[in-house]
C-alpha cells in the first residue's frame, strides 16, 4: 500500500501527528483543572464548549490527514499532508489554551 521513501516518511508524519493531537487534546482538557483557581469570573460554558470543539476538530483533522494520505500515497507532496495536520493541530492548541484562559480571566 505505501511503498516509496516519501510514503514512509508521509506515513511516520501521520504518526506523529496523531501523537502530537494526543497530547494537544490531553492538554487543551486538561487546562479545565485551572477552573477552580477562577471563582465566579469563569464562563463554564465557554470552557466546556471550547474544550470539546477542539477535541472533536482534532479528531477530524487527523481523520481527514489520514484519508488524504490514502488518497495521496503515490504523490511527491505526500509528506505535505500531515505536516499540514500538524501545523493544524498547534495552532489549534495555541488558540484553544488562548480562549480557555480569557474564559478563566487569567488573560
């Protein structure tokens, strides 16, 4: 199925960004332990929705990279696709950390 040195690569890139999604989404999840440090200047319901948009956006992303990377296998730009993925996914961390922490008040 993938055969060739960019496919491996592109192949080892998708991994890396499942892992790199793993760890984003633990942490974007995790910033909801700061919740009791806020009081009642929190908005909940902003932090919850955030946390979950995210999340679920991941999973696509890396759903999405990995359809593409089927599709894709043979092309010279294969390696783009996850590398894309995870530019998408940091960024999404750096945004989602961003909103929770105006959410919390501590920006």
């Amino acid at each position: 199925m993938f055969v060739g040195t960019r496919s491996h690569l592109a192949l080892w890139l998708w991994g890396a960004q499942a892992i790199t999604a793993l760890v984003a989404c633990l942490y974007v999840y995790l910033l909801r332990i700061s919740i009791p440090h806020c009081g009642d200047q929190c908005d909940f319901s902003g932090i919850q929705r955030t946390c979950e948009f995210y999340v679920w956006s991941t999973v696509a992303v890396v759903l999405l990279s990995g359809a593409l990377l089927v599709l894709a296998r043979r092309a010279r730009f294969s390696w783009l696709i996850p590398s894309a993925g995870i530019v998408l996914v940091v960024v999404g961390a750096v945004v989602a950390t961003h909103i929770t922490n105006l959410a919390m008040g501590l920006s």
